[in-house]
C-alpha cells in the first residue's frame, strides 16, 4: 500500500465468507421473518474491517484535492414560524423545527416538521416549497382509525421513487400516565404530493429508520445493547406489515451487521457523549449500506448480501485528547473521532463531516466536509459555516436550517461554488 501519493492506493483484500459482517442466517440474501437479535461480535470500535477493496487517500491527496465552498447569500430563505402547543393543558407558542429535509427532481424541497406528542390537529407534517416560484403547500399528519389526529412522537422520512416513506412513533406521551413501551413502529407511505397512498402498516423492529433497499423493504437500527465497553447497534432489513399494530405486529428484522460505540464508563447504558448516533453516520443507496463503523477514518460500503465492498481510509491527522479539553466529556478517550456525521446527497456523492481542534481547546465538530463518490473517490473538500444545521447536499447546492444573532431558524439554500484543488 503506498502512502504520500497524490493518487488514492487501492489494495485487494480478499474477505472471508462475511468477514466480521454478522449475519443471521450466513451470507444468503436477507429476507424477512428472521431473528433480529443483535450478535455478540460487532464490526465496532477497533475492530479490524476486511474489505474487497480498500483505498486510501493521504495527507498529500487530501491538500490536492479540489476545495468548494458555500456561498455566503442564500438563493431562498424561509423565516420558520411558531405554533401552538397544549402541554400540561396549556397554551404554549413554540418556533417550529424542522428535523429533515430532501431536494425533489422536479425542484421542489420537502421538509418535515417536529410536531412532537402534544401537537395540535393543524400542525404540519410534511411542508412542500418550490423555491423557484414561491409557492409552499402544507400536508397535515395521518389521521388514525377513528379519524383522529394521530400525536407523533418521533418519525423519520426516507424518499422513494414513489413519493416518501415515513416511519415513526405516534404514542402519546403527553398523558399523565406513560404508556407501554412499544416495540412497533408506524409505517405511513405517501407520494410526491404528500397524499398518503396506503392505510397505516408497522414493523416489528425497536430502534430507527434509516432508508429503504431497492425492493422497498426497510432499513433499521435497533435499539442498543451494551456489550463490554461498547454499545452494540444492529442494522436490520425488515419489511412493514399492513394492518392495526395489535393485529398485525409487523414481521421482525434480519441482523445484517452491527456497529459498535464506546460507552460512558460512568454509565452502563449510555454512548459516549462524544460517539455518533447511528442514525448520523449510517446511509442507504441501492442496496448498499454505508457506515462509518469506528472512530478511526474510515467510510465501509456493506452490500445487503453481507458482503464488504470497498474501505475508503483517509489522513486524518493526530487526533490525540489535549490536555485543555474537558475530562468529562472526553473520559475513557486517547483520541477522538475522525468523524461526526456521514450524508448522502442527492447528487449520489458522500459527504463526511470531519472533527477538527480549534486553538488547542479540544475536539469540535468542524466545517470541513470531505465529498467522496460511491467508487471511492476523493472529489473535493467542502467548507460549510459553523452553526448551520444540513438537512442535504443536492446538484451544486445544500439546504440547511441556520440561525444568526439569536434570531428564529431559518431554512436556507445555498449554492456550493466548486472551485478548483
């Protein structure tokens, strides 16, 4: 493997049959209706990861590379409003929060509002703009059997070709009495107008939402499981199952592989506060799944079949704790992450959100983005003001929620001006 090149090194690695890719039922397409518990040995933190092919971008590479840039004006600007919220049986104004956001074909962008369990009938799901001419369309929530409203707690959207999967929590939390926990989440689908298309369904997976394979089935992570000095996260391919939750419990998930982060040795069941949530470092295209599995720099492409297609390491730097940072924060590290967040754009490439130190204060989740192809590739080195919130990466543009001077969140466009290495 040769360092210090311009050029990626690329290096062959023959995997064993699954490598330390943990499978349920071996290396076999995974199907629904399989055991979903989460395995013993996680692809996770120092652990060694096998791959096809590796490729390797240095110090040299990485100051070569082209670097881009957002511009400082936005192309479209939205003030976000407040709403009223009934908590506790009164009446509270609280700005409204957008938790994600996507670039359409057509041009339009579609936002989801947090709506939490004590919203109100008219609060808004989905939220349509077309920045060209202005116009936004507002999309209400689901109602439920008895045509209610249904209170969501927490959801998540993934966009199809179809229009958009929705997949979240809608018990209500906001009673006196705290309800069951429950195992079964919602699945709603709706198109590209917001209109949903299929009664409720739900999946048989504890855990979260992160995107869809190719064949529609979707893609999960599971709740944590404390294994030694790590936490434990499974991703795990289930499929919804039509029906009320009490009729139809949703057919339970297929271990493709877990994931690792260390946790707080202060507290048995908690992630480090310095390691990623899964949902911030794991992304779907096709049916390959792509993670970033440990604190080193690494980016892992897994095929849902098990397979390791392709490791794409980089220079990260020393990235050893300084003295200054703070001890709590940082207990039980000797460096910190390469990484603090993994994208998919809309323009297919990946966007890596690299940690930095400012003046010897400790570790910070920097500007820098490192923009690689599905191939492997380093494209460019991308630069995003502190602060902003990115919602997506699209074709030469991002959107992102921003907030200046105290002032309400914004959401924002703005071009990526692309300047040459």
């Amino acid at each position: 493997m040769r360092r210090g090149q311009p050029s990626a090194a690329v290096v062959l690695v023959m995997a064993g049959q699954c490598g330390l890719v943990v499978l349920s039922s071996g290396c076999s397409d995974p199907g629904p209706g399989a055991d979903a518990e989460v395995p013993d040995a996680p692809l996770g933190w120092d652990g060694s990861v096998e791959a096809e092919e590796v490729r390797v971008w240095d110090g040299e590479s990485l100051a070569m590379s082209s670097r881009w840039r957002v511009s400082s004006q936005p192309e479209y600007s939205m003030v976000l409003d407040s709403v009223d919220l009934i908590i506790a049986g009164r009446t509270s104004r609280i700005p409204r929060f957008v938790t994600e956001g996507v670039f359409l074909s057509d041009g339009r962008v579609a936002l989801i509002y947090s709506t939490g369990g004590s919203s109100q009938p008219d609060s808004l799901l989905l939220h349509f703009i077309d920045p060209a001419s202005g116009e936004e369309v507002g999309i209400l929530a689901p109602r439920g059997e008895d045509g209610g409203f249904l209170d969501w707690v927490s959801f998540s959207m993934a966009a199809i070709e179809q229009g958009f999967v929705l997949v979240g929590d809608n018990t209500d939390y906001s009673g006196p009495v705290r309800p069951m926990e429950r195992t079964v989440l919602d699945v709603w689908y709706a198109d590209r107008d917001g209109v949903f298309t299929r009664p409720r369904s739900s999946v048989n997976v504890d855990g979260g939402f992160l995107g869809t394979f190719a064949d529609g089935s979707l893609v999960m992570w599971t709740r944590p499981v404390t294994v030694d000095t790590t936490i434990v996260t499974g991703i795990v391919a289930a499929r919804a199952t039509q029906g009320l939750p009490q009729g139809a419990e949703g057919e339970p998930g297929e271990v493709l592989f877990t994931t690792a982060n260390r946790r707080n040795p202060d507290r048995h069941e908690v992630r480090a506060s310095w390691t990623s949530h899964p949902a911030r470092v794991t992304v779907v295209a096709g049916d390959t799944i792509w993670v970033l599995p440990t604190e080193r720099p690494e980016l892992v492409a897994v095929h849902r079949s098990g397979d390791v297609l392709l490791m794409v390491e980089w220079d990260a730097g020393d990235r050893s704790i300084s003295p200054g940072a703070p001890p709590d924060f940082w207990k039980g590290a000797e460096r910190f992450p390469a990484a603090a967040e993994l994208q998919l754009g809309a323009d297919g490439l990946l966007y890596v959100k690299r940690w930095t130190v400012l003046d010897h204060r400790g570790p910070m989740r920097g500007p820098e983005w490192l923009v690689f192809s599905q191939a492997g590739d380093l494209v460019a080195r991308l630069d995003v003001p502190l602060g902003w919130r990115v919602l997506e990466f699209g074709h030469e543009e991002v959107l992102v929620v921003a907030s200046e001077d105290d002032g309400p969140d914004e959401v924002r466009i703005h071009a990526i001006e692309r300047q040459p290495g």
